[in-house]
C-alpha cells in the first residue's frame, strides 16, 4: 500500500501541531506506523491523500450513520452556506432541533446546544452542581466524557489508550472532587455514597461505554443506580454522546428503559459537524442562564450549519423508523462473519455488540469492566490493526474504541471485512513472535 503523500504530510506536521494531530488517537502510536490522510469520503468508504480505498467503521467516530457525505445532509448544509455560516444570533432551525430532540428523547423536556461532547458533559455536570448545591460527583473507572479537568481521572478513550487516565494539569482540587466507581458494580457506588453521605451532586455514565471499547451496562446495575439516585437526590446523568440516536432513536436509554435527569448528546445530532446539546428535566435546565444563576454560553453554539446538518439527520431518522432495523440486521451480519472468520483461531477473543457499535478485544474471558478490558492484548491488536488496513479495511486505531456500522455499508463491504479478519490473523498468527499466542 503505497503511503509516501500521508508520510510526507505527518511529517510536515509534526513542525506545526503536537504529534501531528489534532486528536491524540488518530497518531496510531497505538498501533504503530502513521496515520492516513484522508482527502474525501463517500457512502461507506472513504480515500486518502494516495489515491487509496478503504471500508470505513469509524465514520468519523460514530456520527455517520448513513454513511459519508448523504445526500440529504449535503443539501442541508449547501441551503445553510447560502443563508450564511454563523449570526451569533438565535435562528428558527435552533427552536426546531430542539423541539426535534425531546420529542424523540422523551426525558429531554429542554435543551441546550453546545460545540462539542465535552462542552455538553461539563455543562451537564454544572448544572447538576448548581441545581443541588452540592460539589462532588461519581464517574466509572474507563467511561470518557471527554478532556475536562474533572473527567481526566481514570479515563476511558485516548487516555486509556496512552496509558495517562489522569493527566498533567489537572488539579488535585478537581481530583478530589471527582469519586470513581468500578462499572457493572453498583456496590462500589453504594460505598462511595455512603462515605459522602449528602455530598454528591451527580453520577455520570456511560450506559454503553464506547471508550473501553464497547461495554454495554448491565440493565439491573443501571435500575439499581437510577433507585439509588432518586432515594439519594443525586442527578442522574447519562453521557450519550456516542449511543444517542446511534443505538436506538432514543438512545440507550430507549434501550433500557431507564430515564436520567439529565441527557448529553454529539455526534449524529450535528449530522458531521462540531456539536454537542445536554438535556433533561425542565426543573434543572431552567436553572442554566438566562433564566437561572448557571452559567454557559458558547459564541457559535446552536450555529446553523451545523443545526441544518443535524436537523436532516434527527429528520430522516423520525420519518424512516426502519432505520435500526437496517442497522442491526447490517451489524448482526458482520459479527456473525468475523465470529466465523475467527473458529479457526484458538487465541481467546471477546466480540461485544450493541446495535451498530462493536469491538473486537483480545483477550480470555468477558469484557464487562474496565479491569476486564485492559488485559486485551494492545500489540496484537495494532497487529491485527495494520493488517487490516492493508486490505483496505479502516478500523479505530486503537483497541479500546468502537467502531460503527453504517446504513450503506453493503453485503460485498461486510464480507470483505470478514474474509480480511481471516488473512489478517493468518498473517499475525504466522509471525515468529506471536506464533505461540494461538
């Protein structure tokens, strides 16, 4: 596979950007070699900058779940850049996204659009804070809710995947403010408020974590967390950044059946673009200014190019309900090859799938946890990784992320992936070094 151009211009870019990139996972460390360039995408693949094809499943990590550049958001966006590109003004498309979202969320009663899924996570938890008066809050062990100070404390995604779960810069204030529980154990959180007794303010989860790799929450840990929310009067916050509208029309807490008080959103809400909304419960977010003493604000937040995106995306999904069914059938489809390609294989694996977002971990046993997930072994997966992206296969670049299936992701795309699973272990499998691991 030929890569000069990509190579030319990681390195370019290692002179003007820290690590060449602008989001630490996309520097392949995790894998080895350098990342690709990509220069334009369409349907389920996309190409770089050396004229190369590949079958993607990071669809710019979970956004696009019809797949690259739909005819439907393309002419969204080009009626917005017409109309122009941002007001700092409110707009009538920000009234009818909203309306949009808590009709097909139903515990969102109001909502707030933000840039991105940190801003709606730290402003979620604000809100919370301010709403109960109280400062500390309870995250899990390998959940990511993106690079605010207070998240950065055993930390899922990029940060589990460089091995730096608590970073430099963050301080020992909001250290001390942030409470870990162990996922899938809701013991562990019975302990911790039991030790803070009248002192937590919220729990923010991940009801299917994305950034262990995907690890969906068992349904009973999540009712036992939302009774012992309700009984403690602590907000319930469920981070759906990546699951919202991706697993289920109403995300998974559709999935559940469990409502939180409070609800965060990315991804497909802005249809591709830079967007993030939290929500919920009226009696909370009227708290937020204008009306309440909480502050946020954010200059292009609600702006319309990225509205017009993701109210034709939130649009399509209401007016085509068979949506997830293309999605699991599609999804079930391409577990069941790469479960088939792999019979022949003797190394342990665990394959976890909700809907359109699976990962591929390598280890013995089940992965339910974050202790379960980290003994997956990181340097055959980059193996695997680099292989795959020889047969112009494009997965995440690092083991504990997901990767998601598209609508238009075909039979011929799916059983390529598999047969490329296949070769791909073969290939490991042959290697003097790993020989011995099967």
């Amino acid at each position: 596979m030929n890569t000069l151009i990509s190579t030319k211009l990681f390195k370019e870019a290692q002179q003007y950007i820290p690590g060449g990139v602008n989001s630490p996972v996309r520097a392949f460390k995790a894998v080895g070699g350098n990342p690709i360039f990509i220069q334009r995408g369409e349907g389920s693949k996309f190409y770089d900058v050396d004229g190369n094809e590949f079958i993607d499943y990071i669809g710019s990590w979970g956004p696009h779940l019809f797949g690259h550049n739909p005819p439907f958001i393309k002419k969204a966006l080009l009626k917005a850049v017409e109309d122009g590109t941002s007001f700092g003004a409110p707009t009538k498309l920000e009234v009818e996204i909203a309306k949009l979202i808590t009709e097909l969320v139903p515990s969102v009663e109001m909502v707030r659009m933000v840039n991105s899924g940190t801003e709606a996570t730290m402003s979620a938890v604000r809100a919370a804070r301010g709403f109960t008066g109280k400062e500390k809050f309870i995250k899990f062990e390998g959940c990511y809710h993106g690079h605010a100070d207070y998240f950065l404390i055993k930390a899922g995604s990029g940060a589990l995947t460089f091995g730096v779960p608590t970073s430099p810069g963050v301080t020992k204030g909001n250290a001390a403010d942030t409470l870990i529980a162990d996922y899938n154990d809701i013991d562990s959180v019975k302990n911790i408020i039991h030790q803070n007794n009248d002192e937590i303010a919220a729990v923010i989860i991940e009801p299917i974590a994305g950034n262990m790799g995907v690890v969906p929450a068992e349904k009973n840990f999540l009712e036992e967390l939302r009774n012992i929310c309700s009984e403690e009067k602590i907000v319930l916050i469920f981070d759906e950044v990546m699951t919202g509208f991706r697993v289920a029309k109403g995300g998974a807490q559709e999935l559940y059946g469990i409502k939180p008080d409070l609800s965060t959103f990315g991804k497909i809400i802005g249809g591709g673009l830079p967007v993030g909304a939290f929500g919920g419960k009226k009696e909370i977010m009227e708290i937020i200014a204008p009306n309440g003493p909480v502050y946020q604000a954010g200059t292009l937040s609600g702006n319309p190019l990225a509205m017009a995106a993701g109210y034709a995306a939130l649009t399509y999904i209401k007016d085509h309900p068979d949506v997830y069914n293309i999605l699991e059938e599609k999804s079930a489809y391409l577990e069941n090859g790469i479960r088939e390609a792999l019979t022949d294989v003797k190394k342990n694996y665990a394959l976890n799938r909700v809907g359109s977002m699976m990962t591929l971990f390598f280890t013995e046993g089940e992965v339910n946890s974050f202790k379960s997930a980290v003994k997956s072994d990181t340097i055959l997966y980059g193996k695997f990784y680099s292989e795959m992206l020889k047969h112009g296969i494009y997965l995440a670049p690092a083991q504990f992320e997901a990767v998601f299936v598209s609508t238009v992701h075909s039979k011929v795309d799916l059983d390529k992936t598999a047969s490329a699973c296949v070769e791909a272990l073969r290939f490991v499998r042959d290697k003097k070094n790993y020989k011995n691991i099967f």
